[in-house]
C-alpha cells in the first residue's frame, strides 16, 4: 500500500499546491448562512496572541489558555486577568507551529499534571512532541517536564500539523497528526504523519495498540489515513473517540474513531485538490471508513466539544465545532445516534474559531485564531429553546 500511495500521490500534490494551498483555511469554499444565536455571547479574557486551546483547573481555579507563539497564559476566572506560565520547552514558531493542545490528567486534582503538544526540532526536520509536567499554582510555573512522545520521522515543513490531545476512560492519550502536506505518508505505518497516535501517560505503547507487533509499523499508531485532524474528543456517556479533520477544497470530516482503521486520506476525499484535480479513489474505497458527516463547501474545523449536560439548555446531546473557514461555530443535533440538524452561528463576527470546550459547569468556552485572539463563553438563552429528553448519542456501528 504504501509504494502504491507513493506512485498515485506524490507528483499528484506537487503539481497541486500552490501559495493559497499552504492555507489551513481555504475561505472561498464556505457559504454557510448563520442562524440567530440561542445564546448570549460574553467576551472572557483577551487579547492572546494566536490561542490554540483551553483547559478549565478544578474548582473554579482559573483556566490555562495556549498562544501558537509559545506562550501558556493562566486566566484568573474572576478577573480576566492573564498571567504567563513559566517552564515550557523550548520550541519551533511560525506558521501553523508551535504551542498547540492543553489537557490536563485525569487525576488532576491530586497530581497537578498537564499535556501539551508542541513543535520542536528545525523547519528541515520538524517533530510534533508531546510535553508532560506538573502545574505549580502558586509559582504559576510547569514543573518536572519532560517529552514523552515525539513523532517520527523528523520532516520538512511547519504546516498541517494536527495537535490535538485526548485522554479516553481508560486513561490512554491521544494525538493528531497531520500529514504535513505531503498525503502518501499518511498511508505509510512506518511513519507518524497522517495518523492519530495512542500511548500510555507515561509515553509508553498500550499492549492491545493495533500495529504493535508489526516490525513495519510504528506501535503508537491507532488509526492512520488522516489529512490533518482538527478536532477530538471523547464522549463522556459511550467512551467513543470522535475527530473532526480537514478536506483538501471540500471534503471535511467527522469520524468516529476505530482501532486500526484507515481513514482513507489520500486514496479517497469527498473533496478534490486545490487544483481542481480528483483523488485516485473518489468518495470511498473498500478498506477504508466512511465519515459519520462530511462538509462539502469546506468549514475547516477546529477543536471539538460534546455537550452532555442534562440540563434546561435544549443542547443535550449536540456536538459542537469551531470553524475557521467562514468564521463560524458549527453545532450538530443529534436524535437516537444519528444528525438531524445541523446550526451556524456568529459567522465573520468574532472570527476564526480555533478551539471549543466544554467546562465542568456545563458553559460553553471558544477561542478566536488571531493575533489578538479572545476567549469568549456562550451563555444559553434558556427561554428560546425547548427542552427535550436526553439521548444517546454514535450508538450506530461503523462499516
């Protein structure tokens, strides 16, 4: 497969790419018409420098906010007020490099430990790492850090990069990695890029990995065939994995995401290239997973969150999806496991939407890509919605 990869693609993506393609957020392919808000939008704390992610500290204890220049600001819940944290590696900066995802354990009460993607390395040999370390609150610093994953092979290149972290129920995490605009090794298993990855906390390789044993393979691979995964989170209720990945022009997508499986990226895309150009295989190919929901013209997501609260919002169930292209927040109504609705809102009035989260008080939290980014909550507006019973949501099985 991955000499067969090689042939198709390569000169193929070559020829392609152009200035604009280098673009995470091709805008001319999003036509969404917004809907009017069943919530109240509040600005929480700005302006940041590019965020790329949000992690709410226990207890109301603040919230920590990454900046792509290599910054971790802590946001003081009360005030607003942001303080930079100290400690982090020294990393690669510019274009889509550089801090990425923060997540913290899930006993984070207890051992203060965080997560942090970033890049590190040359733009000749570039790895997406991942960073582990213990959060000192008084000194407002990161403690005993060390890399605990780091992708290989180092390559080419500081665009499409992926950086989303999880941690699933069992306590394994996750990481995106895109295929660095170069789409034969995201189906080549020798090779990180394309794929999303899944080790112990401590850096190591589950045992039930699905290419563990393979010699050609690298054993931190869960599923592969990935252009560039934006967006990932696991649902609290069912313990399922879903991502959301950019579509060359078109041809976004949400997946649910399966041990072992392949994505089909290059081989098939409900998109074509930015050239204009098909993929090999068109729209699917046998060996590879359909989408659960693909976007065609493309919203370039980013960041993802599952709103599960069973409270009088109307918003149980919904998944929610930051947009870049268009400038957009995407939310998805679900009923008995399948989309019977999809809503945009705020297009073009806030900005680019780089990441979307959910707090442990049930609000709604997002931050705007730019140079003087913000983080915003979104407050329902109780009495424009109807509230319904809760369901299950992804209950379908994957063919």
């Amino acid at each position: 497969m991955k000499h067969f990869a090689r042939l198709a693609v390569t000169m193929m993506f070559l020829a392609a790419f152009s200035h604009q393609a280098f673009s995470e957020t091709p805008d001319i392919f999003e036509q969404a018409t917004p809907q009017e808000p069943d919530f109240t939008l509040q600005k929480v704390a700005g302006p940041f420098e590019n965020p790329w992610s949000i992690a709410f500290l226990p207890e109301d204890g603040g919230i920590l906010v990454t900046e792509r220049a290599g910054r971790l600001q802590f946001v003081d819940h009360a005030s607003g007020e942001l303080s930079e944290v100290r400690g982090l590696p020294e990393m690669l900066i510019g274009s889509h490099a550089g801090l990425m995802d923060v997540i913290l354990d899930p006993d984070f009460a207890e051992n203060q430990i965080v997560y942090l993607s970033l890049t590190r390395g040359t733009t000749d040999a570039l790895s997406v790492n991942v960073f582990k370390a213990r959060f000192d609150r008084e000194n407002l610093a990161l403690v005993d850090g060390r890399i605990i994953f780091i992708s290989q092979p180092p390559a080419p290149g500081i665009e499409q990069l992926g950086g989303r972290l999880a941690i699933d129920q069992a306590g394994y995490l996750y990481l995106t990695l895109g295929d660095r605009f170069s789409g034969d090794r995201a189906q080549d298993l020798t090779d990180h890029a394309g794929s999303i990855i899944r080790i112990t906390r401590e850096g190591g390789v589950p045992e039930d990995n699905p290419f563990r044993k393979r010699a050609d393979a690298r054993p931190e691979i869960w599923t592969f065939g990935h252009r560039n995964p934006q967006g990932l989170v696991v649902d609290g209720k069912t313990g399922r994995i879903l991502a959301t990945e950019h579509g060359p022009a078109g041809g976004d997508e949400l997946n649910v995401i399966e041990k072992g499986m392949n994505y089909g990226w290059p081989l098939t895309s409900y998109g074509v290239h930015y050239d204009g150009s098909s993929v090999p295989f068109g729209a699917s190919m046998a060996g590879t997973v359909q989408p659960m929901r693909q976007w065609t013209p493309s919203i370039a997501p980013s960041g993802l969150a599952i709103y599960s609260d069973n409270g009088p919002t109307g918003w149980p169930g919904s998944l929610w999806i930051g947009g870049l292209s268009g400038q957009s927040i995407i939310r998805l109504e679900f009923s008995k496991g399948a989309i019977v609705g999809e809503k945009r809102f705020l297009r073009e009035e806030i900005g680019r939407i780089r990441d979307v989260r959910l707090a442990p008080n049930g609000a709604i939290y997002v931050v705007t890509d730019d140079a003087h980014g913000a983080l915003y909550r979104l407050d329902p507006i109780i009495e424009q919605v109807d509230i319904e019973a809760p369901f299950t949501l992804y209950d379908r099985e994957v063919q």
